[in-house]
C-alpha cells in the first residue's frame, strides 16, 4: 500500500521552562526556557505519525509526502526533521511558516507566528502529480497555505477519488473539499463556521454536529463528513444519511489536557485503516482510539520518544503498556487466562479474587482459532472481538490480550506477570506455565474453582432453551 500526504508544512517550535517571578518592565510572566524543540507541522506532523506506524509494523506500506518548500533557513530545519520520510516538493514561494509556542510548567503561554500571512497558491511539479496518481490512498492535510488550492491538483485529486479513498482534512482558511473524496474531517468548529451553524452547549453539542455535518455533505459531496468531537469522539455522517441516524464514536476518557496534534492523528489513523480495507465505522474508531492513546501519551511532546504501543486485539487498552506502567510504578501485575466464551459468575469470581491480588489484572485470551484447536469447531460461541470487549467492560479487568497459541506461554513472556492466576485445583506440573513464572521470579496461584458454573453446561441449557 502506498499512502500520500498532500498538504502545506509548518515548522513548530516549543519553548517550555518554569515562570516563577514576573518581569520588572510589564506585568507578565517571565519563563526561564530550561528546553527548546523544533518539529514538523502541519501535514509534516501528519507525515510522521505516519512514518512512525509504518516503522513500528505496518510492513508492505510506503508513504510519500508531497508538498511545497521554501529555500530559508526554517525549511532546511523541516527536511531535517523529515529525514527519513520521501519527500515531493515543489517551491512554495513564500517564506516557511514558523510557530512557536512558549509554555511555563504545563500552561502555555502565548504563541508567536512568523510568515504566516496569506500565501500565493503555489504551482505543482509533474512528479508531485505523478505521486498523488499513483497512491492507494490520500490524505489532504489542509493548512490554509494554498497547495489545496491549486486547480491542477485539485482536478487529478477529484479524478482519484472516483476510485481511491481520499481523506479531507480541511481548514478554516483552505478551500473545500473536492467531490466524492471518502471523508472529510473538520473538528466542531470548523464545521460550524463552514456551514454557518449556530454553536451547542451541553447536551446541544452532538445535535449541532449532526445538522452541521448534513449541510456540509451536501455542499461538499463527500461519501462522508466525520466531525471531531474532542473528549467526545466523532460523529459520522454518511452520504444520504437523511435516511439514517449519524453514528457516534465515542472516546475514551483520558487525563490529557493539550489537544494539540489530536486531530492530525485522527485523520492519519483514519487514512491509514481505510487504505487497508476497513469500513468507515470500523476506522473511525480505531482513529479515536489512536487519537485518545497520542494524547495520554504526552501528544506531540512525547512523538518519536517512544515507539507507540502495538494495539492489541479485544478492548483499546495496550496489555503491554499497562504491565510496564504498573511495574514502573512499582505495581504488582496480575494475569490469568482461559477462553471465557460465555462469561458467567465463576469467571466473574475468579476475576474479582485475582485483581485484588495486584495492582492491575491482564486477562490473556485464547484467540478464535485457538478455541477451536482446543474445543472443537463448533466454539467460540462469540467471537474474540465480543469475548474481549465484555471482558474489558468489568471494572476488574484492566486490559486483554489474545493470543493464537494453544497455551499463554508467548503471551506471558511478553507481559511478564508477577503473579499468574488459574481458576481451579492444579499442581506445578499441570501448569507449565508455573516453571516460566519462576525464570523472573513469579509465581502462579490457584484460587478456587466454582464447579456449577461452567461455558458447557451454560451453553447446554442455552441449546437446550433454544
């Protein structure tokens, strides 16, 4: 898969330090800058967020940004700070965009922007046209700097959108959307301005989304138009959605407190999972989910620090990161494991004893094809998606793994518990797992086993019920 971002970059720069005093001359804070960062903006940030999925997994995927540069001083910082990613350039024939920003302990302070003034609708070379023709999928990144603009461009992104997905991320100062592109992705704002709707408080804030999102898919002639709801999720709207009810994603609940970088992270997650195949719900929500995990993480202060977690199968919560940020925290890890197909009150009990054994309770999950080598082709009753998520919906429970093994071993020596839970009556040799706790200094417990409750016999009297 080829994935294209299309869209004007800025050069970001942060300054963060601590304001303890104010200054002599003025009434203002005075911020003793202890770090200075510079990083890509704009469809820049957008391209690497991409970079770093690709990296960390997303094998077979080549990404392209096309774009245009100035000769300053600040675009020979930007393809520094996008080393690594191919680069399409044309001449922007206007000076770099900076912005930079100045942040006293976790409160931002004010932000100063050069060379922003309105800029001329650049020219676009043949090989930047050539890549955006050749890409299996398209993300706009629109910053209000003129590329989007360009009429050439414009006709051959509405040609590909017949037959490629194209994502839209608009901005107030942009054009709109060429027609038939797969969605577009203004956050509230923008899509009130855009279609001259009044704003909603409270409970009001989904319904004007809603009416916004029906004007602006008719202006646009969009297949979709997602509105970015913040701590919210996103609403859908599809083409011809008079007919249907708009779908709300919602989003997780996180402690975040700068969105800055939440929406660029969206639409690349979204981008991404619609170039593989997925359905537009399906993508919507795994983009809020990316969306929410970049924000927990620290945002765009905590980019490339780290690889980002690997998403794992079942509830969006990172099994992985929710061991390491328990044994950092000096936590005690609890896992235990089993094929939980139908959930009952012996899960719910042998779930409930483990967590109080610990400070966190991984549940590692037989997988669809795991359950079938293990009991017959006629289970699971419910997929490992739905056997994940209701098992990640217990207030117990703190995240799910699943695994294709027969038995958790490659599972356990990722996560690395401290203690290993297994519901019923088992001696060391039944469970060889109980030697690979050992090997880091874990140990495996039993706690008791509720005969009457069991999958079978509960399946049993399901078929029995009919």
């Amino acid at each position: 898969m080829k994935i294209v971002v299309v869209g004007d970059v800025l050069l970001d720069v942060d300054l963060a330090g601590e304001a303890s005093r104010l200054s002599p001359d003025a009434p203002v804070p005075v911020v003793d800058v202890a770090a200075a960062r510079r990083r890509a903006g704009g469809a820049g940030l957008v391209a690497r967020m991409l970079h770093q999925d690709v990296q960390n997994g997303r094998q077979g995927t080549a990404l392209e940004l096309v774009t245009v540069l100035s000769d300053d001083d600040a675009a020979s910082t930007l393809r520094a700070q996008l080393a690594g990613i191919s680069l399409i350039t044309g001449p922007s024939g206007a000076p770099t965009p900076v912005k930079t920003r100045i942040r006293a302990g976790s409160q931002a302070v004010v932000r100063f922007d050069e060379g922003c003034g309105e800029a001329p609708v650049p020219a676009v070379t043949d090989e930047m046209l050539r890549a955006v023709e050749t890409a299996d999928v398209v993300l706009v990144s629109d910053y209000g700097r003129g590329l989007a603009a360009n009429v050439q461009l414009r006709e051959l992104l509405e040609r590909v959108a017949a037959r490629t997905p194209v994502v839209w991320d608009p901005h107030p100062s942009g054009p709109g959307p060429v027609p038939g592109v797969a969605a577009v992705t203004p956050n509230l704002s923008e899509a009130l301005k855009a279609s001259g709707s009044a704003p909603g408080g409270g409970g009001e804030v989904v319904r004007a989304a809603a009416d916004a999102a029906a004007v602006l898919e008719q202006r646009w002639k969009s297949a979709a138009v997602i509105v970015t709801l913040g701590e919210c999720g996103a609403l859908i709207h599809r083409r011809g959605g008079s007919a249907e009810l708009p779908h709300l994603v919602p989003a997780p609940a996180i402690g975040a407190t700068d969105p800055c970088g939440a929406g660029d992270r969206f639409c690349s997650a979204l981008a991404l999972e619609l170039g593989a195949g997925a359905a537009l719900e399906e993508a919507t929500q795994t983009a809020v989910q990316r969306a929410a995990d970049f924000l927990s993480r620290g945002g765009v202060s905590a980019l490339g620090a780290d690889p980002e977690p690997t998403q794992l199968h079942g509830p969006a919560v990172d099994a992985l990161r929710v061991a390491r940020e328990t044994r950092e925290a000096g936590g005690t890890v609890v896992a235990t494991g089993g094929c939980f197909d139908l959930l009952h009150a012996g899960h719910a009990r042998t779930l409930s004893a483990a967590r109080r054994l610990g400070d966190c309770l991984i549940v590692c999950l037989n997988s669809d094809e795991s359950v079938r080598r293990l009991k017959g082709p006629q289970r699971p009753i419910m997929t490992e998606d739905d056997r994940a998520e209701l098992l990640g919906a217990l207030e117990c429970v703190d995240a799910v793994f699943v695994f294709g093994e027969d038995t958790p071993e490659e599972a356990l020596a990722a996560l690395r518990p401290d203690i290993w839970v297994k519901g019923g009556d088992y001696s060391a040799t039944e469970l060889p797992e109980a030697a690979l706790l050992r090997s880091w200094g874990g140990q495996t417990v039993t706690v008791p086993y509720i005969p009457a409750r069991s999958t079978t016999s509960l399946a049993s009297a399901l078929a029995e019920v009919g």
